[in-house]
C-alpha cells in the first residue's frame, strides 16, 4: 500500500519535470519550432507576419519577408537570421554566434507619443554573460517623414561580462560616410566609459575629410577630443558635467583653412579661428574669433560674443573689420512663437569697396533694426539716423525711416544725396489709403556709379487705394547711358485718375536708344482714355524695322475688349506689311481664368499674307491657327548665303492648341515650285529646280512625326518620315523612322566641291531608322552607283565609282562602309564601319586596297600606286598606318614651283600674315606608313635621269614629322657643269628629318684619249652637302675640275671652253673655299668671272672701320694681282684707290632709290 502511494505521489512530479524537456525538445526540430513562432505570430495585436520559417529556435534559425507594422512605423526584412549555442546556457553565457538581416526597411509613419517627462531610466539587472562575435546589416533603409537614409552595411562585436561592455569593433558604411570604432562601458554607478572613432566623409568634388574622435570619462565628466583633417584642420576639445541630470558644457576648438563650400573655388574661406562655448541649455555663452574672405572681397577680421537660452540669445558685439573701418551688430533676437529682433548698427570710415569693387569710398552709418516674423505676419522698422561720407570720391548722405506693418509701408522722410543728386520719398503705401510723394533731381549721374552718365529729373505720387490708385509722374533723362545701353532723350509722362472720374493720359517719347547692337531712332507712346473708354498710339523706327500701330478699348467687369484699327510693319528685307483689317481682341477674366479671343486676320503684301488667330483659356484649353499664303521665298535672302537665292511661293498651316499642361501642334508647308540659285566664280549660276516640296508635322502627347517630300525633276526625289518621343522617366528620347531618295543630277555637289569636275552618278538612299538619341540605330542602304568624276588638279578621271554605307539591325548602332572606283589601269577598294554611339565619339574604321591605281597624270608627274592602310578617326583624332607601293611613277621637274622652299621660322616676309604658333589645330593625325618603290618610278629634273628604288617609312602628326629608310638610284644620268656624267652611286638616306636626308652621290666622266677618270663626289645633309672633285689617278684639284668639264686637261681646254670652265670654277670654288673667310677672318671673299679662265679673280677683303675697306684681288690662273682702299666720305660720296700693274683713283656717288 505504501509503495502504490508513492509511486502515485512520484507521476505527477515527473510528469512536471518532464514538461520543459518536452519543450526543449519541440523547440529542437523545424517543425515544433515553425508551429510555436506561427502561434505567437497568430496574435493579433503584434502585428507581424512571416513568410518562411526555416532552421530551430535551439541553434540556427532563418526567417524570410518579415513584416511588422504599428501606428507609428513599419519594418520590412527581407530575410533575418539567429545562429546561437543554446548548449552555453548551462555555464551562464549567452553565445550568439551571428545575427544576420539582408534589406531592412523602416519608416516612421507618424510622429511617436512623447515619453512623460521625470521617467528615470534604470538597467535591469542582467546575470548572464552576453556574447556577440557577429552581427551583419544591410542595406539598411529609413525614411521618416521627412528625410530617408541609407546604411549600406552595419558590423559589430561584443560582449557583456560583469556588468561590463565591450564593443570590440563597429563599422558603419553609408554612401557618404564611413565609421570605424571600438569602447567599453561598465553598467552601474556611474558608467565609466571610454570609446575611440574614426570617420570618413566623402563629399562630391571634395577632398576627403578625416576625423578622429575620443570619449572617455563617466556621467559625472565626459570629456570629448577630434582632430578633423582633409580640406579643414579642425581640432575640438568638450568637457561635459553632470549628463545625466542638469548637463553643463564648455567647448573650445579652433581651426584652419575653413571654407564654404569645402571644394575649390570658395566663396568664403577662413585661414584661422577660435570659438568657446560654455554654460548650460538655459545660460550658455559663446565666444568667436576668425579671419575671413569672401569671394571677389577683401580679408576681413570677425568678432562674435553673446550669450543665450534656448528662447533668445543676446548679442553682446559682432563686428566685422575689413581692411578700412569696421561695422558693429548688438541687439537681441528671441524666438518663442516666432522670431523678434531689435538691432543696432553701427559703422565707422567703413569702405564699401571692400564688398564692392565698384564701389570705393568711406562710410559712416548708424541705423537701428526692429521687427516681429511669425506665421502671416512680417513686421519691423528700419531707422537710418546716419548714413554719410562719400562714394566714388562724391559726398553722399542719407537719413530717413522706412515701416513695414503687414501689406503697409511708411517712408519718412528718406532722403539721399550723392553730390549734386538728390532722391527724397515722403508718405505711406496701404491697402485703402496711399499718400506717397517722391522727387529725384540727379543732374550728374556720373557721380552715382562708374560708367553711368546723364541726367534724370522728375516727380511722382501715388494716392487712392491698392485696387484704384491715383498715379501721377514726371521724368526727363537727357543723354543716359550705361556700359552697351545708351539713350539720348526720354520723356515720360504719366496721369491716371481713374478713381477721381476723369481721362488719364499717358506719353512717352524717347529719342536715340541703343542696345546689343540694335539701334532706335524713335519710340512714342500715347494713351489717353478711361478704364471703360481708352486709345493707345504707337510708332517704332528702328534701324532695320518700323512699326506702327494703333488700339482702341474697354474693360469692364474683369473683361478687356479691344480692337486693333492699324499695323503695319516695314522691315530692310521683309518689305513693308499691314494689317487687312481692323483685328477685334477681348481678354477676360473669371473665377481666377483668364480667356482670351482673337479672331482670324491677316498682315498682307501683295499676293502674299500671313494670318492668325487665338481663342481659349489659358489653363485649361487654348488654341491657335498661322496661315502664310502665297509669300515670297525671296523674302528669305537676307538670312541666306550671299552666292544663295531662292525663288518661288509658300504655303503653310499651323495649328496649336494647349489642354492643360499637354501641348499639341500640327504643321503642314508646302511650296509648289521653287528654284535655288548658287553664283560661281568665272561660271554660269548653278540653277537647282525644285518641283514640288511639302512637309508635314504633328506634335502629339509629346511625341513629333514629321514627313517631308521634295521632288526634284522629273525622276529624282527625296522622302523621309521621323518620329520622335515620347520622353518616359528621364530615359532616351525614343527614334523611328526612313528616308528614301533616289539622286542622278548631282551637280549640285559637283558645284560646292570646287576641286572636282564632271561629277556623275546615281544616289539611291533607303534606310531605316530606330533607337533613342543616345543610341541611335540605322538600318538599310545608301549607295552611290555608275559614278565618275575628274579631278582637275591631278589629272585624274576617277571611273565606275560605287559607294554603299548599309545599316543592318543585326547590329544596331553601326553602319558598314564599302566602295569601289578605277582609275587608269588600277583600281582602289574600301571597306569598313561606323559605330553611331555619341558616347563613344562616332568612330569610324576604314581598309583601304588598291592596285596600281592611278593618283596623278599630269606632264610633270604620273602616278599610279597600290594601297593598304587602315583609318580609325574618333573625335578629332585620325590614325592611318599601313603600306604604299609605289608601282609606277615618271617625274619630270623643269623648275622649282613658286612657294616650293617654304621661309624658314625665323623669316619674316612684309606684308604677309605671320601664322599664330600658339594657336593648335583642333584636329590631329598620326600616321605611320611603309612606303616602298616599285622598279618603275623615274625621276628628271635638275640635270638628272635616274631610276629610284628603295623602301621608306613615315611617322608623324601635324606637329612632327619622321621619316627613316633609303632611296637609291640606278641606271642615272647626271648634267653637271653644262657636262653629262655618269652615276655610279646615288643614295639618299632617312634618319629623321623628312626634308634633310643624307646624300650619298658619285658622279664619273672618262677623259678623252687618256686613262684619267675625274669624279664628283656629293655627300652630307641635303640643306648643307659637300662637294668634291678628283680624279683617278690623282691630280691637283685644278685639274680635276678641268677633266670633269672638258674631259682634257687644263693645257689643252680651247677658247670655246674656257667660260664653262671659269664659270663652274666660280660656283664650286665659292662652294668649297668659303671657309677661308671665317678662318682669316675677313669680311669678303668673292670670285669673279671676267670672260676668260686667265682672267678670273679671287678678291679677299675687310673693312678696318665701317668706313674704311682693305681689299686684295688674285688672278685665279695667273700672277696678276691688284691692292684696292675704300674711304666711304658721305652718305653718297666715296673715294676708291687701286694699285697692281697699274693706278687709278675714283671717286663715286652713289644714290639709293626704290
């Protein structure tokens, strides 16, 4: 009986023991875990909902599309994961392993219930220990109600042991800022803490700023310390007392290289400052001190001291010292509901120049400011009691009071004088009863502002109410200008006294406007009339248009009705205009819309008018209708090239009309027949017929159709079709569209292109069009078939020309190129593509091929080659690289053409126009060519036959040149000295320079009846060889030359020969021995042929002052010498002195003449 109790008694406890370990074990597995979540989701007053429950409550557990939702915010998860070690819980810790949230977002939906004022904050009491090894966030997105901010990722580990918190590492990334930290914080008494943090800016065109800053201390004192850095060096330092119950502060900090905004340029800097704020919330004191510099002003000194609450601050002193006086600011502002000031001003010797560049001078001013802004309502007091000193080196004063109360305004006796000018304004501006009077006689205006000039006089007042004023002015200006505007004479009178019920008149006459180029004789206006009976009168002549117009109206009840008698318009190239008849016009006003009516009328000339019409209101539908009819196009010259001239009619409908906020507009022109005329130099005009053109557009829902039509002749036209829009979200503006056009007289273009002649061919174009305008796409085909040309300057008649450039919507947004042509007995082909994208610059790609294609044939050059190169252009920049063979070529050189040895860059010619080295092309080309000459390429010219080979290449921009490689010469024949040679060597050799090879030339000529061969050997840069001549065996020079010339010896030259012979002698002699004057420096060296080789001389000479010349003459075959004195008496007279063989004394006079 005993044990049946007991075990009766023992069931009941284990059955309770054993509870918790069947919960434990529910909450082990997925699905005991996904039943107990979803019965506490089942609450309703939660407000959460879980899509998908994954993983165990006892280790790692994954939630998806986490929803939850108050009154007040809502918070989205796209997924949330737990992952801790349950089993830790037996020693006492809490281990979360990690703690994962991808795409979190909340938003506050309202503002939530303030928290009852005195709740203490108490930490409960926690006996575990806590520790977080990871936790992962983001992106993180919150919006409020007025702002949204995103956190792209949050990461943090920590731990809490004893009361203690340990954050061992948090970083934060936002778009614009990084964090990076660490601290600890003990969780009683007092909080001891200490923390460290890094931060990182980025700003938009800004240099980075970096920022240090640590915390350490308790409730009790916390102090505070950063260093910023990047842009600014900002050191902080902050004392806080007692934070958690009545916090009192004192901050100082001072900085260096402060501006705004932080990137480059500033518009206000400061190179140092210092400021101290202390005290508390309810009685704090602030401190400031800097140096500044605004844009475009000079470095000032700023002074800040004042002290506050958190409902008004009290401004002890502000005072700005720029580099002349100083301004002082004191006063109050509060805020309690809304804000109040009372200010003082106060500035002494201050130069407004220092603000205003144009505006030098010395200020004294003293003013006081009050006022009252709250919601509708703005009130406050401006009290100038002293503004004087001068400006612009002129005295100036001003005093008065200005009032501001509501919609009223009370001047009182403002008034200011700048030398001889003088402003004065007396009264009050409101709503039911004004009274204001104001005079201005400012009889210099010069002496107001730099570059203003004249005069202006005159009165005014304004009584009555706000709704019907009582208006009244007079003004005179004489002679008004100002920088590019300028007047001569104003008159302007103004009478309006509607309310008094009786006429007002208006009259306004100006004489001498001018204005951005524009120039007006003479404007007048005059009105005269009441609101329910009135005229206005107007006339214009200007310098290219006059117009002339005259209205008559009523207005009644919020409703204008008009009516337009007369206008007319005479314009230089427009001719003269006017109107059909009277227009009627009516605007009217009801329930805040305005509605206007215009019934049709037209401006006629001749045959031809332009007609309009407008009806609606303007807020919710508005339309309106153009008509031309029958105009001139010959009307349009003046705003056509002047070798241009269209003749023919016009025909156009416009129809617009506004529903709101959506325009829509219809367009259709048509001209029936029409010819374009091109004058040509030395030619007949080019006459381009045009038999029938008309264009139509449409602008709906913000998307543009157009179509045009034109025929041409008989058989050539040209269409197209293009849609445009609509524009959604800011993307691309869409494209659709084609063009079809078929061309055969093309001497249009063969008479803008003035280098070629006899164009000829068939233009087919059809193409497709598609994309948006950033990317445009082409589809199609335009091809150029059975064409030819001549080009007159080369020689060349270019032959079955064909070109194609065809679109394929395979490949949206290029095009391929091909082409095809002969000439001679060659041909040239062309392939490649271009790539349409904007963003990419339009490159084009381009194979060039030929074979023997002929480029010149002209008498002095033929010239056929064989190409292979590659183009790529982008931009502006052009690269060719590839191969040129030369296959065929005869030069034949009689002379060298005008301008062919261009000035060197030190050369001045007079007269002509030096180049501007500064100025770039704003284009470039690079090349790089292999050039190769073919085995018939001839060259004659300059004394020589010869046959060039060899192989080249050429690099090189617009700026430099290069050219490296060899050109020999065979089978060559040279005439040199009236003789003609053999060459056994010729070479021209590239290593830079393009225009100064190295030549490397032997020349031969076998003597007559003996076994002597004289050479002539060439060698060294083109711009400076040298030449020699010897022979083989060797013999005196003399000799040499003798052989080379007359193929004897010098015994046996004959008379016939001797002047050859002589001459050469010169040209090489002067060639080879020109350095003997810079050796013996001497002033002169010259040989001179006298007719004979016994004659010849070489004359040496130098001037032993600039009036005084020593000269020797030598026979340059024989002993006859000659000692010559030249005294140089005047500027005309010289006295000549010879002596040799024999005497003589001249004396000469010499006169210089153009």
């Amino acid at each position: 009986m005993t044990r049946s109790w007991r075990l009766k008694l023992t069931l009941p406890f284990v059955f309770i023991a054993l509870i918790p370990a069947f919960f434990f074990a529910m909450l082990a597995t997925e699905a005991g875990t996904r039943w107990f979540i979803q019965q506490i989701l089942s609450i309703e007053s939660l407000g959460t909902s879980v899509e998908t429950i994954e993983g165990t409550l006892l280790h790692r557990l994954t939630l998806k599309n986490v929803r939850y939702q108050s009154t007040t915010e809502r918070l989205t998860l796209d997924s949330f994961s737990f992952n801790w070690e349950a089993s830790a819980l037996l020693t006492g810790v809490v281990h979360i392993q990690a703690i994962t949230a991808d795409h979190v977002f909340l938003e506050t939906l309202a503002e939530p219930e303030p928290t009852p004022d005195g709740t203490a904050f108490t930490l409960p009491e926690i006996p575990l220990t806590i520790i977080i090894d990871a936790v992962d966030l983001g992106p993180l997105h919150y919006q409020d109600t007025r702002t949204e901010t995103l956190i792209e990722r949050i990461q943090l580990t920590a731990q809490l042991r004893n009361r203690k918190l340990h954050l061992t590492r948090l970083a934060v990334q936002m778009p614009q800022l990084d964090i990076q930290g660490q601290g600890e914080v003990q969780l009683h008494q007092s909080f001891p803490m200490k923390a460290q943090f890094d931060w990182l800016l980025r700003l938009p065109d800004t240099p980075e700023i970096k920022a240090n800053t640590t915390l350490a201390g308790n409730l009790e004192k916390l102090d505070l310390s950063a260093v910023v850095q990047g842009g600014v060096m900002l050191k902080l330092n902050a004392t806080v007392r007692s934070v958690a119950t009545q916090p009192t502060f004192n901050v100082s900090g001072n900085w260096q290289k402060l501006q705004w905004p932080l990137s480059t340029p500033a518009q206000i800097s400061s190179q140092t400052g210092h400021f101290n704020l202390s005290g508390t919330q309810d009685n704090y004191r602030i401190d400031l001190d800097s140096t500044l510099a605004a844009e475009q002003l000079v470095p000032f000194t700023l002074k800040l001291s004042g002290q506050g609450n958190t409902r008004t601050f009290s401004l002890n002193e502000l005072t700005l010292s720029p580099k002349q006086g100083y301004i002082t600011l004191t006063g109050r502002v509060s805020w309690p509901d809304g804000i109040d000031f009372a200010l003082k001003v106060a500035a002494q010797q201050i130069n407004p120049g220092d603000f205003i560049k144009a505006a030098p001078g010395s200020l004294n001013i003293k003013a006081d400011a009050t006022g009252r802004i709250s919601a509708g309502q703005r009130n406050g007091t401006l009290v100038i009691e002293r503004l004087d000193g001068s400006l612009h080196g002129y005295p100036i004063n001003a005093r008065g009071k200005l009032a501001l109360d509501g919609e009223q305004v009370r001047i009182t006796h403002l008034s200011v004088q700048s030398a001889s000018n003088r402003l004065s304004v007396n009264g009050r501006l409101t709503p039911k009863q004004s009274q204001l009077r104001f005079t201005i006689d400012a009889p210099k205006l010069a002496t107001v502002w730099p570059g203003l000039a004249g005069s202006v006089k005159g009165q005014g007042s304004i009584q009555g109410n706000y709704q019907n004023p009582v208006l009244a002015l007079e003004l005179v200006a004489k002679r008004l200008s100002f920088e590019d505007y300028a007047l001569q004479h104003l008159k302007l009178s103004v009478d309006y006294a509607e309310a008094l019920t009786k006429p007002s008149t208006l009259n306004l006459q100006g004489y001498g406007w001018h204005a951005a180029g524009q120039t007006i004789e003479h404007v007048s206006l005059q009105g005269s009339g009441s609101l329910s009976r009135h005229r206005f009168e107007s006339h214009i002549d200007a310098n290219t248009v006059k117009m002339d117009w005259d209205i008559s109206g009523a207005f009644k009840n919020k409703r204008w009705t008009g009516l337009i008698q007369s206008l007319t318009l005479e314009h230089q190239q427009l001719h003269r205009w006017q109107l059909a008849k009277s227009w009627p016009l009516t605007v009217a006003q009801q329930s805040g819309v305005t509605t206007i009516e215009l019934p049709n009328n037209c401006l006629i000339q001749d045959r031809a008018s332009v007609c309009l019409s407008v009806n609606g209101d303007m807020d919710k539908r508005l339309q309106g209708d153009i008509s031309v009819t029958d105009m001139n196009l010959d009307l349009l010259k003046a705003w056509l090239p002047e070798d241009l001239s269209i003749t023919g009619r016009l025909n156009a409908q416009v129809q617009a009309s506004k529903h709101g906020q959506e325009l829509s507009a219809q367009m259709q022109i048509d001209i029936p027949k029409a010819q374009a005329s091109i004058v040509r130099e030395n030619d007949e005009p080019l006459v381009l017929p045009f038999s029938a053109t008309r264009l139509d557009a449409d602008y709906q829902n913000e998307r543009l159709t157009a179509t045009i039509h034109s025929s041409l002749n008989e058989s050539d036209f040209f269409n197209a079709q293009l849609k445009i829009g609509p524009q959604r979200n800011r993307q691309p503006v869409p494209l659709s569209g084609a063009i079809q056009s078929t061309i055969t007289d093309l001497s249009l273009v063969d008479a803008l292109m003035p280098d070629i002649d006899r164009l000829r061919g068939k233009l087919n174009a059809d193409l497709v069009i598609s994309g948006d305008s950033q990317q445009p796409q082409v589809s199609g085909v335009v091809r150029l078939s059975e064409a030819g040309m001549t080009v007159p300057k080369t020689g060349i008649a270019l032959k079955n020309i064909a070109v194609q450039i065809q679109g394929d919507k395979n490949q949206p947004g290029q095009l391929t190129l091909s082409g095809h042509a002969t000439s001679g007995k060659g041909e040239v082909n062309l392939n490649g593509d271009l790539d349409l994208s904007e963003a990419h610059g339009f490159p084009v790609h381009m194979l060039i091929t030929g074979k023997n294609f002929e480029v010149a044939k002209l008498p002095q050059a033929e010239i056929a080659l064989s190409p292979n190169l590659k183009i790529t252009q982008q931009g502006n920049n052009t690269t060719v690289s590839g191969d040129v063979t030369i296959d065929r070529a005869t030069l034949k050189i009689t002379e060298i053409p005008k301008n062919a040895i261009a000035p060197s860059a030190d050369e001045e010619i007079v007269g002509d126009e030096k180049p501007d080295s500064s100025k770039k092309a704003s284009f470039q080309v690079l090349s790089d060519l292999n050039i190769l000459l073919g085995n018939k390429v001839h060259f004659s010219g300059y004394g020589l036959i010869t046959r060039l080979g060899g192989k080249l290449r050429y690099t090189g921009s617009l700026e430099k040149q290069r050219m490296q490689g060899r050109v020999a010469m065979s089978d060559a024949k040279y005439q040199a000295y009236g003789q003609e040679l053999k060459l056994t060597k010729g070479e021209f050799l590239f290593n830079g320079p393009v225009d100064n090879p190295w030549l490397n030339i032997e020349a031969s000529r076998k003597a007559i009846d003996e076994d002597v061969t004289a050479l002539l050997t060439v060698t060294g840069p083109l711009n400076a060889p040298e030449t020699k001549v010897s022979t083989q065996p060797a013999l005196p020079e003399s000799e040499a030359l003798t052989y080379l010339l007359t193929g004897h010896s010098l015994q046996r030259v004959g008379t016939s020969q001797s002047n050859a012979l002589a001459s050469a002698a010169f040209s090489y002699g002067a060639g080879q021995l020109s350095w003997l004057s810079d050796q013996m420096g001497i002033d002169e060296f010259q040989v001179e042929d006298t007719g004979t080789v016994e004659s010849s001389t070489v004359k040496l000479g130098k001037y032993i002052t600039p009036n005084l010349y020593v000269g020797l003459s030598l026979g340059f075959f024989s002993n006859n010498y000659a000692v010559l004195l030249k005294q140089q008496l005047t500027k005309h007279f010289s006295l000549q002195t010879q002596a040799g063989d024999s005497q003589r004394i001249d004396v000469k006079y010499q006169l210089d003449t153009d």
